[in-house]
C-alpha cells in the first residue's frame, strides 16, 4: 500500500511537470506518404521531437510502426488537413502497407488484451523513469569511485551501469519509456552521458534498422565491419572472411571507442550509412560536446592526472570492453541468424519484421528487465513505442496470431541457444 502511494505520488508529480514542455516542429517541415506531399510546419506534435525522423522522407512506414493501430484514423485525418495539393511524387516503397488481415487481427487480439487487464502502450512507465534515476546515481558514483581509488571493480561497476544506459536509452529513442516527450529525451540522453550520441544513434536505428530489417544497402546494421567482416549472406565473400570470428570479437571489445570518437564526423556530414540526417542544428552540436567533454574528463583526463596514463586505459579498457560484448553480442544475436535474411516486398511490413527477428528467453521477466525487451524482439520491432515491460505479457498473443496464419516465430530457449546458434551461422558465412 506505501509503495503504491508512493507510486502515484510519483505519477502525477510527473504529469504536472511535464505538461509544461510542448515540442513544434520547424517553421519548414514537410513529409511524404503515398506519393503526397504534407506540410507539418509549426506542428505541436504530441510525441515530441521523434517526428523529426519523418523530416523530408516517406514516412508511411515511420507512422504505421511507431503507432497504435487505433490511433491511424485520427492521425490520417490530421494529415488530410495539411496535403498540399497538385503536388505528387514517386518515392520508393519497400513494403506493402495497407491493411492485412495477419497485422489487423493481431491488433486486435492485442487491443482486448490491453483493455481487459487495464494497461495501455504506456503502463509500467515510472519504473523506467526510476531506474533511470537509481542508474545515473549509481554511474556518477562509479566516476566519483575510479577517480578516487583507481580501483578495477569500480570500472567494472561503471560498465554495469552504462549497459543499464543502453537498454534505457533504447527504450527512451522510442518513445517507450514514457507518455511524456520530455522524460524520453531525458531517458534517450544516458546514451550521451555514456560517452555515444542519441541523436545519431536514433536515426541509424529507427530510420535504417527498424524500417529495413536485414535489408542489404538498407539495413546499417547488416553492413557492421564490411568488408572486413561478412554478417549478411548477400555480402560477397572474400578470402580473409575464414578469419572472421576472431576479428569480429575483437572489434566488439573495441566497438564502443567508434561510437564514442568517430561521431563527430558523422554529425559534420549528417550521414551515417544509408541514412541522410536532416538535423543536427547547433544545439545538438553542443550537447554533444558537452558530454564527450565529461566522458574524456571523467575517463581519461582525470585518471591519468590522479593515477597516470597507464592506470588511466586500464580502467578505460575495462569499462569499455565490458560495456561493448555485454551490448553487443544482446543486439546482434536476434537478427544475424540462419533463417532471418529473406526478403519479399510484397509481403506487410509487419510480416517482414516477424521473419527477420528472434527471440530468445520470450517468457522471463528477469530478462525483459535486463535487456530492456531486447529479448522479445519480435514484439519489440511490431510495437517499438509499447513499454518493453509489457512484450512478455503480449508474446504468448502474438505467437498463437502467427501460428494460426503459418508465419513462422523464431523463439530460441534461452539466449546461450541464440547465441551459439549465431556464432554457427558467422562461421558457416566465413566459408561460404
């Protein structure tokens, strides 16, 4: 009972303070579906600043996957509202998006779920938010604690909590951590107090990942090492990939450097991939150099005042390469598997995501807390802005829709099953 007060003591604090922030889009905002040309300039937009994803691109895709089915009618008709008219162009579609029976009943079945339990896309979402809190107290203390010991474990506690960072910031750049466009951002910004940038990391995933799952030339993330390393059977194989194995572990160790130094680049050229990033603006620019400045203050600059340099990338490469294979290895292995990389245009969306995906562990609460849902993938990419807490409620759902229309749902026992059933499919992709 205590608990439960204090709970919606802290619900409605949130809700106070957050109704005071309100986001606009640009004064020149304009976004494309089906071949129309819509103009959102100035539009207060209750998501936040996630709509700028949809900045000067087809977005069809972006607003079928990052909304509630039952809420399409309503945003459809927003849209209507600002078509400019006699203004029509030919924007490539790689999916088929209008209404399918598989996606329609899934919906559904899932609406009911939520309406007879009493839960919404959001439920569960001041948890996220309170270890968000817990999390960045416990990372400043590991900063507080290396600077002050130059203790090893201290880097190690530092690890843990910059992986809690990564799951929570992953939550938050959906927009599914929170009912409030504000506390998300603030909850995407772990990343950046990580040493990584949010902003980046928001448009390769939400733009190139999760609209083009396992897609080569679209997906990024089927590109990762290429061409030293081959992780997509559409990659073309050469000699040195027999040896991959070994190179790809050893560049997850060192991974988290990339994000963390060559990210500056990326914002000066507004491209990462396959991806065209329409903003930064200036701000995003400081904020940036606001966190690199504190990371290489707290992680180097100090340690090697205190301790010297030596000490100093010791405990760097510890917090660093504890963060990089715990991180890594969760995000790889539910999508680079033996049966994940066929593609068929026109097939739905939501079907495509289904038959790139796996999951692993589907049923356990203790890994849906770790990794942040990551483990019910396939939930996650059908629902990406549903609370992560809520995919192991709704995967029994949609793995009986799926049974009942012959779509395959690949769900591993645990994740060492997933694992090794990946490292499998790297080897047999190094010989091959």
């Amino acid at each position: 009972m205590f608990l439960s007060k204090i709970y919606n003591i802290f619900t409605n604090t949130l809700h106070n303070i957050c109704s005071y922030f309100k986001y606009s889009t640009s004064s020149e905002f304009y976004t494309y579906i089906d071949g129309h040309k819509y103009d959102l300039s100035d539009f207060n937009h209750p998501g936040g600043d996630i709509i700028n994803l949809a900045f000067n691109i087809d977005s069809k895709l972006l607003i079928e996957t990052n909304h509630p089915q039952s809420s399409l009618p309503k945003i459809y008709k927003i849209l209507n509202s600002r078509i400019i008219k006699n203004q029509s162009y030919n924007l490539e579609s790689k999916f088929e998006n209008n209404n399918n029976p598989f996606f329609e009943e899934l919906n559904y079945n899932i609406s009911n779920f939520l309406k007879t339990n009493n839960f919404n896309f959001n439920s569960f979402h001041p948890l996220i938010a309170i270890e968000t809190a817990l999390s960045v107290c416990g990372y400043l203390f590991s900063i507080y604690k290396i600077n002050q010991t130059g203790d090893y474990w201290y880097a190690a506690l530092n690890a843990f909590f910059t992986i809690r960072f990564g799951f929570l910031m992953h939550s938050g750049n959906h927009a599914s951590s929170s009912p409030y466009p504000i506390v998300n951002r603030i909850i995407s910004y772990c990343m950046d107090l990580g040493g990584a940038s949010s902003l980046i990391w928001r448009h390769e995933h939400q733009l190139s990942h999760h609209l083009y799952t396992n897609i080569i030339g679209k997906d990024n993330d089927c590109d990762i090492g290429n061409p030293i390393i081959r992780l997509h059977p559409h990659i073309k194989h050469r000699w040195w990939h027999r040896y991959q194995l070994p190179i790809l572990f050893l560049g997850m160790t060192f991974g988290l450097y990339k994000w963390i130094f060559a990210e500056f680049y990326t914002l000066y050229s507004r491209k990462i991939g396959s991806v065209n990033m329409k903003y930064p603006t200036k701000t995003d620019f400081i904020i940036n150099i606001i966190f690199k400045i504190f990371f290489l203050v707290s992680f180097i600059f100090l340690p090697t005042y205190f301790f010297g340099f030596k000490q100093a990338m010791i405990l760097l490469f510890i917090r660093q390469s504890i963060t990089s294979l715990v991180i890594e290895n969760i995000f790889i292995v539910n999508h680079i598997q033996p049966s994940l990389h066929s593609h068929n245009s026109a097939i739905h969306w939501s079907i495509n995501q289904i038959k790139t995906s796996c999951n692993w562990s589907s049923n356990s609460r203790f890994f849906n807390w770790f990794t942040g849902g990551l483990n019910n993938q396939i939930e996650h990419h059908l629902f990406p802005t549903m609370n992560p807490y809520l995919y192991t409620r709704i995967s029994p759902i949609v793995k009986n829709t799926c049974k009942k229309h012959h779509i395959p749902y690949n769900d591993f026992p645990t994740f060492w099953d997933a694992w090794i059933s990946m490292i499998k499919f790297i080897h047999r992709l190094s010989n091959e």
